[in-house]
C-alpha cells in the first residue's frame, strides 16, 4: 500500500488499477478494508476502526483515493466534494488523439444501471446529469496520445465517455470503443488532488505516479 499523504486526520493512497475501493456483494477484500486493517495494526488500536470514505475510483482505474481519519474530517471533506471546491486532475493515455490540443467537453449522460454503460448527448433529456471537463494534450507518440483532464463535475464514467466522443477511447477501455487490451485495466490515473485541510485550511495537494507500464511509453 502506498502512502501518499497521512496525518491525524485525513490519509491518501495511490490505488492500483483492478482494485475495489469499496467491498461490493462479492465480498472481496477492497482498499478501504485494507486501509482500515492497515491503521488497526499498525497503531494497534482496539475495537473498530474510522475509515470514512469520501469519493470513488471504478475499479480498473488507479491512482489518488482519499480517506478521513475522523467523523470531522469526513464532514468537512465530503461538503467539499459536493461543491465541487476539490481540484481533480487525470491523466489518461488514449488511442490516438483529439481534433483540438485543448479543449473543453461539456455533455448530458444517462447510465443504464443493468449494463453499467453510459451514454453521453449533446443535450439535456430526463434523467440525464450535466458533464463538463476540460483537457489538454501532454504528449503523444506511437499513435497514443497523453491527456490531461480535469473533470468540473464528477459522474459516472465521465471522463471515459468524453474521450470516445472525441473518437480517442482510452487505452483498454473496451467498453467505450478501445481496441487495445489491458487485461482488465484502463489507461485513466487520478493524478493528484487539491483540497482545504478540514481543521488547519491549508491548501493541500497529493500527487501520485502511475503505475501501469503504458504510461511509461510516452515522456
């Protein structure tokens, strides 16, 4: 498990790509369980264990995952999440590249909750929550191109459905038009995130590296 970021009240880990971050009727053991199991052991504290969850990965992707420590922490963080005061940055590496070097995505999705596949239209309909995301080129080579992305909003397969709108699916998303296999992972990594400490307000932003291979391809 890699640490990113830790004090008395809020810890960052670095996901891997494939991992749960929380425990589904499969019962397999996901990160926040090992988060939890970790704090117990290490600080060896009796009986249970304040592990708040505050936000989600899906599971084939990785990167930055934060956790409060304490019911203040989570409080305080989680009506950041809601208004939207977090900043989240992405990278994601996709096959190749957008018609614009920077540029804004603003759609309306509908998720089929029976084949958890969402679609992206230009405009609102019943149902359908408001996407926007801004993203820019990095970096491209060998018919791959290196994308930053920082969602405005943060729903359900966003940033996967805007890529294949662009007609530059994400490495391994199979799901939204990918033709290159990564087992069972995607190319999309939650690059850092920036928050106001919930008890000092300081500005804090935690940053992680990837870890899947792919993205070592281009840099």
């Amino acid at each position: 498990m890699q640490i990113l970021f830790e004090d008395n009240h809020l810890i960052a880990i670095n996901k891997p790509h494939g991992q749960l971050v929380q425990a589904d009727e499969g019962g397999e053991l996901s990160l926040l369980d090992e988060v939890k199991a970790m704090i117990k052991d290490r600080d060896q504290k009796p009986g249970n264990v304040f592990v708040g969850l505050l936000h989600r990965l899906d599971r084939p992707v990785g990167g930055v995952v934060l956790f409060a420590k304490t019911s203040k922490g989570a409080s305080r963080l989680s009506d950041q999440f809601r208004r939207h005061t977090i900043d989240k940055v992405y990278w994601a590496m996709v096959e190749g590249r957008p018609g614009k070097t920077a540029g804004e995505v603003i759609q309306w999705l509908v998720k089929d909750e029976a084949s958890n596949i969402v679609t992206a239209y230009d405009h609102e309909l019943a149902g359908s929550q408001r996407a926007e995301l801004s993203y820019r080129v990095i970096e491209e080579s060998g018919g791959k191109t290196l994308i930053e992305v920082r969602p405005k909003t943060g729903r359900p397969h966003q940033i996967r459905v805007a890529m294949s709108s662009l007609d530059c699916p994400i490495v391994g998303d199979l799901k939204y038009g990918a033709k290159i296999k990564l087992n069972h992972d995607i190319a999309l990594f939650a690059r850092s995130l920036a928050f106001d400490h919930p008890i000092s307000k300081e500005r804090i932003t935690v940053t992680a590296e990837p870890t899947l291979e792919i993205f070592r391809e281009i840099g």
